[in-house]
C-alpha cells in the first residue's frame, strides 16, 4: 500500500471524528481529485471483480457534506464520486452516496447508528457490509485506541473482530484479497447466483443462526432475504442476549 493514502486516510481521521463546526462542500472538495485517482488506479488493477456505482451530482454533494471528509481521502472520493462500490458481484458492499443498485449512503446509513445528528462526532462509522448480514466498521473511539482501524461486526459469532486495517487498507483488502479464503465456509453452493439478484438494502438471513452450533454447516441452514435494517438490529438485540 502507498504512502499516501495512509498519509491521507490520517486527515480524514481527524476530520472525521474530531469535527464540531460543519465544513461547506466547496472546502471539502479536492479540485486536483487526488483521493479518485487513487480509486481509480487500484480498480484498473484490481484482481477481484470492482463494480463502480454511478453518483447523482447533488447527492453526492449532500453526503459528502454529511460525512464531513475531503475528497482529498479514499473515503472522500468513494462518497463523493460513486453511488458505492459492489465488490465479488455485490457480495461486499462498500457505502458512498448512494444509487439504484445500492440505496444508502454512507452518512444516511449511520445516522441513528452511530450518531444521533449530522455533524456529530461518531464513535464508529458504518463503511461496508456484506451479503452474509456482516458489517464493517471503522473504529472512532468505540473500540478501543486503535483509532482509523477497521473491525468485522461478523454474523458467525456476533463479535466485533478487529482487522488492524486502515480504510485505505481495507479497500486494498476488497479489491485484491482472496475473498474465498477469507469466507471459507461462510460461502454456500450457488452463492453467486443468489448474490447477484440481491439489492443493496439486503441481506441473507439464516435460520439456524450462524453462530449456533445448528448454524454451523451454511449448506444446511435455511436462508431467506430480509432488509439489512432489520438484520443489523438483529444482529446487536442477539448479541446483547448472547451478553446477558
């Protein structure tokens, strides 16, 4: 991974998580679109399948001026130039400002997640989730002192697992990582085909639970498509259960 996005992933950090007063768009906007070319390089030479979603002009605007980061930053270009990133023919989802295929944006998706009003700070950010009902999140302070990093909110266990990755490092992840390695034995026969018709607002969910011994063979569990709304919320009412 270059320098340079690490460098700028560091000011979208501060930014990010330290803002009080609200940026105007104008002032977050990069003219030379540094943080794109970068985007758009690590795609060309991507090994695994990159789908760039197309943004509408004043949504982007609307959520990059939500986000409150510049497009100076990985995270900045992604939510300002695309409507998000589908990885592995949308098996990963990655949050920018929002399109047909994809209809969250990355702000809209957080609020009343991990923050109440736009321009508060977060203690996490919600950036990505998968088809499996598992979330990615980057760690603003909620997780510990690894600030920037990002953790895996996994269906399997219900725990928040910690990567040791930047965002900068998590999309190197997506676009290059073999993602069958990575999921062996969360992936199901036919997986592929189930995968491509599923709209960005859902997800998969299993029946037993992934991370009940019943749950632990994915060919052998039943599965049905429920908004991801409803799978998140699920996800942290069991968790808490599973605490208790």
């Amino acid at each position: 991974m270059k320098l340079l996005p690490l460098l700028a992933f560091t000011f979208l950090t501060t930014t990010t998580f330290s803002q009080t007063k609200m940026r105007p768009v104008n002032e977050l906007i990069d003219q030379n679109d540094s943080g794109w070319k970068l985007i758009k390089e690590w795609t060309a030479s991507a090994k695994n399948k990159v789908e760039i979603l197309p943004a509408d002009p004043q949504k982007a605007k609307d959520a990059l001026y939500h986000t409150q980061v510049t497009t100076s930053s990985p995270m900045g270009a992604i939510v300002y130039k695309t409507g998000g990133i589908l990885i592995d023919n949308g098996w990963i989802r990655i949050l920018g400002s929002g399109s047909a295929k994809l209809n969250r944006s990355l702000p809209d998706w957080n609020k009343g997640k991990s923050f109440k009003e736009f321009g508060e700070a977060p203690s996490h950010l919600l950036i990505a989730d998968d088809a499996l009902g598992g979330f990615y999140l980057l760690n603003g302070g909620a997780f510990g002192t690894d600030l920037g990093k990002i953790y895996y909110f996994a269906p399997d266990n219900l725990e928040f697992e910690p990567l040791d990755i930047t965002y900068s490092q998590f999309l190197e992840f997506c676009f290059n990582n073999d993602l069958d390695k990575y999921y062996e034995g969360s992936r199901w026969e036919d997986w592929k085909k189930e995968v491509i018709a599923l709209q960005g607002d859902q997800v998969f969910n299993f029946y037993p639970f992934l991370w009940s011994e019943e749950g632990s063979d994915i060919n052998k569990v039943q599965r049905k498509i429920i908004p991801i709304e409803e799978q998140y919320n699920l996800n942290l009412d069991l968790r808490k259960q599973i605490q208790q």
